[in-house]
C-alpha cells in the first residue's frame, strides 16, 4: 500500500515477487521507529514510564535499543544524544536479553555510559533526561536498581527530543519483539515553561 500526501490517496500494489524475496534477505542496522519533535528554544525535561514487552525474541547476534532522549542540533557545541536505553542483546555487547543502562552518545572526554542493569520481560522501568543549570541527568530505575549518568551539557542546547527503536543485525521478523516496547506516560518540558503530555506510543515493527 503506497500513500501520496499530495494527493491524499492510496493506491494498493500486489506484491511484487522479487521485493518479497528482497525482504526474506533483511540485515537491518538502522533507526527503524522514530517520533521526533524539534522545538528551538530547547527542552529541560523528557519523562516515561517504559514497558517492557513480556516475551524474549528469537535470539541471534541481533541488538535492539529503546529509548527517549534529546539530541543537540546546531550550534557550536559537539552533537550529543542523552539517553535511558533498554536493550534486547544477542550479540554479546550487553548481558543476553533484557538489560538497561543511561548514555551520554557520544562526546569525546565525558562519560558516555552508566550502569548496565539486568531487566526483564514484563518489567516497568522509569525513564527521565532533566537538564538544569548545565547538567544533565540521564536516569532510569526498576524499583530499588538504577542506572544514572550526570554530564556538563557544555552550553548545549537541547532542541530535539525523540522516542527511537535503533537495531542492529537483524536477519529475520522473529528477532523483534511480537508486542509493542511501550513509552508510556510520556511528559516533555521545554525550557520556557511550556509542557506537553503526549500520548502513549507503542514501538514495534510490522514485519
């Protein structure tokens, strides 16, 4: 099904025998869902209440990561993202399956990453970025664990907030979550003052 915004139409496409054999040959390494706003004056706060889906994939050497975060465009400061991170490992980065962990990714001569914390399915992690006074804080805890990283922003400012699954070597559909990665109770504060609740997203991939 292909949509053309001009028009406002859709037209079906029956699928085309080699695109479906193009698409049994998958090896994602990509920002495969991503809502982004950008808003000038910059963000101080971005909160979530993340829902870990109750299911471990189909493990291979695949690297699945999902978060919010803000990201520092423009400007002359070096671009960082601040992000509470939960992964899906296989590959042996991280432990095998569900961990968690807050990045600073990735400037030269500051901490890029905290705590790594094993998770699991089903679990209810709370996720926060707050920037005050030029340091950020990037959080995350599952009751009493907690996975913190405090950073000079360096004058940074951040002006484009996000909620991301990015993957890596994905071979096949079975390698990803069947039931949404949820980022509930999603709260974005800009830093004049203004505030907006946004409404739950579910990330998973049609596949």
């Amino acid at each position: 099904m292909a949509y053309y915004p001009k028009s406002k139409t859709m037209k079906y496409f029956p699928a085309d025998p080699d695109c479906v054999r193009n698409a049994k040959n998958i090896n994602l390494t990509t920002w495969d869902v991503d809502a982004s706003y950008s808003y000038s004056a910059g963000f101080s706060n971005f909160t979530s209440k993340y829902v870990v889906p109750n299911e471990n994939p189909s493990c291979s050497r695949q690297l699945l990561y999902y978060f919010i975060g803000f990201q520092n465009n423009g400007g002359t400061s070096p671009v960082t993202i601040v992000q509470p991170v939960v992964n899906y490992d296989c590959s042996g980065q991280y432990p095998k399956g569900w961990s968690m962990e807050a990045w600073n990714c990735c400037p030269s001569g500051q901490s890029h990453e905290g705590k790594v914390i094993d998770i699991s399915a089903g679990d209810t992690i709370n996720a926060y970025v707050y920037d005050v006074n030029d340091e950020c804080t990037i959080g995350m805890n599952k009751g009493s664990q907690s996975s913190v990283l405090r950073i000079n922003s360096k004058g940074r400012d951040y002006n484009w907030a996000c909620s991301t699954l990015e993957e890596y070597s994905v071979t096949s559909c079975d390698q990803y979550n069947a039931n949404p990665f949820k980022t509930n109770s999603m709260v974005l504060t800009e830093d004049d003052g203004g505030v907006m609740a946004i409404d739950q997203q579910n990330v998973s991939v049609d596949a």
